[in-house]
C-alpha cells in the first residue's frame, strides 16, 4: 500500500545536510538523508512516496497533507518567481515531482511566458547560479531559452569572467545548464571545458549511501528463464541489465515497468552474443525469418542452441504486449515485432560483414550500427508500458525510427565504440566506428580519430537537446526523459578501463 510520509523544513539560506524523512520496509525503520539539497523549501512539507501495510485513515491524511503543500507551493511560488524555480528543483532533487506535475509546469510555463516577453537584454537576477538554474530547468522541461541570458557572465573573448570563477554554486549551475545546448550555441558549449577545470579543482568527495534492493523479481526471473542453459557463451549478468532501467527511470510510477524492461534487454544481450558466437550465416537467417513470422512452430526449422533463445523472445514479447495491451487498451505487439525484427536484421548484416571480412564505411556501419545497439527496440517497449502520449501519430512514429530513439542511439552507440576501442578483451567479431573510420582515412590517428568521434557525441547531444524542445516534440515528457537518461546513462554502463573497477561495479555491489 502506498504511504505518504510527510516531514517540514525550517526555513534555511545555505545549502546543508538535513535529514528530511523515513521509509519502511517490513518492521523496520529506517532514516536517510538527502544531502546538498536546494534548501529554499521554508516550511513547504517535502512529500515521498514509500510502500508499507497501513490503515486507510492515514492514507486519506497524507492525501490531505499532499493538496495542502500543493496550495502552499502555488502561493509560495506566486510571492517570488525565482524562489519558485527553487522550489521545483529541489523536488526534482528529491524525487518527488510526480506530486506536482501541474504545478511545476504551471511555475515554468509562466515563467517562460514571461521571458518570451521581455527585452533579451534585461534580466532581473545578477546572480550565476540563479540564471543557471532558470535556463537549465526551463530546457530540461522542453522549454526554449536563449543562451543570450548568459551574455553579462562571459569577457569580451567569450570566456567566464573571472569574478565568477570562485563562485561553485554558479559553477555547478553553468555545468549542468551547458549540458543542455543546441546546435549553433558555441557560447555555452565552449565554456564547458573550462567550468570541468574550475570544478575539479575545488572537487572534494561525496559519498552517496542511496541503497536498493529490488533485484530479487528480476534474479528469480533470469534463473527460472533457463536461456542461459541452451547459450553457455552468453553473458549472465541479470544485476547489469536491471541497471539500465532502474536509473533510467527512477519515478516510482514505474517500479513494475523496470523489472518488465530488464527481460526484453536481457535478451538483447543474449542473441547478441548468439550472433557474434560465431554461428553460421544461414542459422542467424532462419533464426530472423523465424521472429519474422512470430509462429511458435518455426523452431522446428531451428537448431537446437536457437530453440531456447526463440522461445523465450516469443514469450517474454507476448507477455509484455499483453501487460500493455491490459493497462492502456491498446495492443502493441505488431510494433514491438516489427523493432525486433529491425534490430535481428542489423545483427544478421554485422554477422555477414565479420563472415566475409568486409569492413564498411564508417557512416555505412553507423547507419546499422544505430540500429544493433538495441536501444531503439527498449525505447519502443517502454513507450508502450508507459501508456502516455499514445495517439495515432505516435504509434505511426513508433513503428519507423522517431529522431529521438536515432540520436539517443547514436550517442549510445559512438560511446561504446569510442570507449570499447581500449577494451584488450572486446571480441574480434564486434565493429567499430574508430576502426572503419581509420580503414577509410589511413592518415589518420588514432588520437584524431577519438577527437573526431568525441565531435560526433557532442553534436549529437545538442540534436538530443533540441528534440526534447517541446515545439518539434510529439512525444510526452515522461518518454523524452527516458531517452535523455538512456544517454546519459552511457558513460555507467560502457567504462572498459581493465586497470581499475568500474563505476558500475560499485553501483552494481550496492544492489547485493
């Protein structure tokens, strides 16, 4: 049963440590803490959402608890715009904004209104960090804001002045907002670089004592799956898989979407290795022309070692179509087929190319590359568990290749290149960018080639940026949201550095 557990704030000027709640599991009581939070909340009530057994009663009064803070924060909010802007980031920070979804897009609809109607060259605040978190907050909700806000923080060379160089927090701010830049904003993305060297070297360490402990669903269904039995080259590696969506989507609406997710992405990972194992060319043919018929009895055609893996696609796809087709009325399964069937065709032209010793052009790889990363058939699934922004348009977007899902696995896919290119242990049969990029241009370094693919990711980044703007975005927030940390998620999930653990083993041992 959900529970909303409530606890106030006294008033605060600096950013502090404050223990702000509790959650319970079981018989236990357990205390955490947020640190470094926004801390302009004043007496706001901080809101989380926990499951326990309780009464009703209770239920019904946090439920009250929860509208009153709503009022408080419209009123709040009303009294001073910026400290409204501060309000929505620490909810943003404390994971709550499912909450208050009408009211952040009411305090940032408004507040985009307003700058829409004010001269460009005035701006209230004269503070960094308070520009910062305008413009960050703004585009990261699919807002357009001229980077032109920033033009009295740089010199007349176009760097940050030195009057707010000391100044961490508007550090932090400028860090986050230049993550967010388009195309043609050379400003913002130049001052990157330089804002990393002022950050580093005021860097001290932080240590985040966030445990979670939801694996054991997914553990339990990798083990009894068997997929495992019938591959015995295949990784196993369930705790890796169920990374992926459990920080991908960290709403609590979709605790059950996550688990359904680590199935269809586990499998993503199991017929690849399947396809780069070395199978024969004709095996991985009929094995696509199988899934392209969807009939169960197809692997009677099948070798043995393809049985398993066949089946359990079949079923763990049906399975997810009909969960979906259960909670939003509309069946998904031609569409999720059809993005199974596009990512076995870009294995099956990888596994010609390793057969026959081809190596392409690097933009002729790219262009099937995109597509064997798998993200775009996750994408897919999520898009339809999720339920929001289901129309006739977007399932039309969904059954092709939407910008979104393209340059959300571009990004995916030049940065495991890029970073997989230093791994001694990758397998001979996986591409690479870098490698058909240096065939094609035999002058070339390795050095540039790294520098040129880091060009790629950038502008890539800022295409990203752009198509979350929400005038050229038909798709609902909930889902632009995934696909941005399904990129961001990249540099976690592909870190190949032999020399020391990885970031994601840490993450990884956190789970156990």
């Amino acid at each position: 049963m959900v529970v909303l557990i409530l606890y106030s704030q006294y008033p605060r000027s600096e950013l502090e440590y404050n223990r702000i709640g509790h959650f319970v599991l079981g018989y236990d009581l357990y205390s955490f803490e947020y640190s470094r939070i926004e801390a302009n909340l004043n007496n706001i009530a901080v809101v989380k959402c926990f499951e326990a057994n309780t009464g009703e009663d209770l239920q019904t009064r946090h439920a009250k608890a929860l509208e009153e803070v709503k009022r408080e924060l419209a009123s709040k909010t009303r009294e001073n715009a910026h400290h409204g802007l501060s309000i929505v980031d620490s909810i943003h920070r404390l994971g709550i904004e499912h909450h208050f979804e009408e009211e952040i897009d009411t305090i940032l609809s408004r507040k985009h209104q307003m700058l829409k109607g004010q001269n460009k060259h005035r701006n209230d605040y004269q503070d960094l960090a308070e520009v910062a978190l305008q413009f960050r907050l703004l585009r990261q909700e699919g807002y357009y804001i001229h980077e032109d806000v920033f033009d009295k923080f740089w010199d007349k060379k176009g760097n940050l002045k030195q009057t707010f160089c000391d100044d961490v927090y508007g550090l932090i701010g400028l860090f986050e907002a230049s993550q967010l830049s388009i195309e043609g904003e050379d400003y913002l993305h130049g001052a990157e670089g330089s804002i990393r060297q002022y950050l580093n070297s005021w860097l001290s360490r932080f240590h985040d004592h966030h445990h979670v402990n939801v694996v054991a669903d997914s553990l339990r269904w990798w083990k009894d799956l068997g997929v495992q039995n019938d591959l015995k080259f295949s990784r196993d590696e369930p705790i890796k898989w169920y990374m992926w969506p459990m920080a991908c989507l960290p709403d609590p609406r979709f605790s059950e979407l996550r688990l359904e997710l680590t199935k269809p992405l586990s499998l993503v990972y199991i017929i690849d290795d399947m396809f780069d194992s070395g199978a024969s060319v004709d095996d991985l043919t009929l094995f696509t022309k199988a899934v392209k018929r969807w009939d169960v009895t197809a692997t009677e055609q099948l070798p043995d070692y393809m049985k398993g893996p066949f089946k359990a696609l079949y079923d763990v796809t049906n399975e997810f179509a009909f969960k979906a087709h259960i909670k939003h009325g509309l069946n998904p399964i031609s569409t999720l087929i059809k993005s199974w069937v596009r990512l076995l065709n870009a294995f099956l032209v990888e596994a010609k190319w390793f057969a026959l010793g081809h190596v392409p052009k690097a933009e002729e790889y790219l262009e099937n590359a995109v597509v064997s990363t798998g993200a775009h058939m996750i994408l897919v699934h999520a898009f339809f568990f999720m339920g929001e922004g289901i129309t006739e348009e977007t399932v039309t977007l969904m059954d092709g290749f939407p910008n979104i899902i393209f340059t959300t696995s571009k990004i995916v896919r030049l940065c495991d290149d890029l970073e997989g290119d230093q791994d001694v242990n990758r397998d001979g049969n996986d591409g690479s960018y870098l490698k058909c990029y240096m065939k094609e241009h035999p002058g070339v370094s390795v050095e540039q080639t790294r520098e040129h693919v880091n060009d790629l990711i950038s502008d890539a980044w800022k295409r990203l940026n752009k198509e979350c703007l929400r005038e050229a975005n038909p798709l609902p927030p909930s889902f632009t949201k995934l696909c941005l940390n399904a990129a961001r998620m990249v540099p976690l999930m592909y870190s190949y550095d032999s020399n020391s653990p990885s970031k994601l083993e840490e993450y990884v041992k956190s789970l156990l």
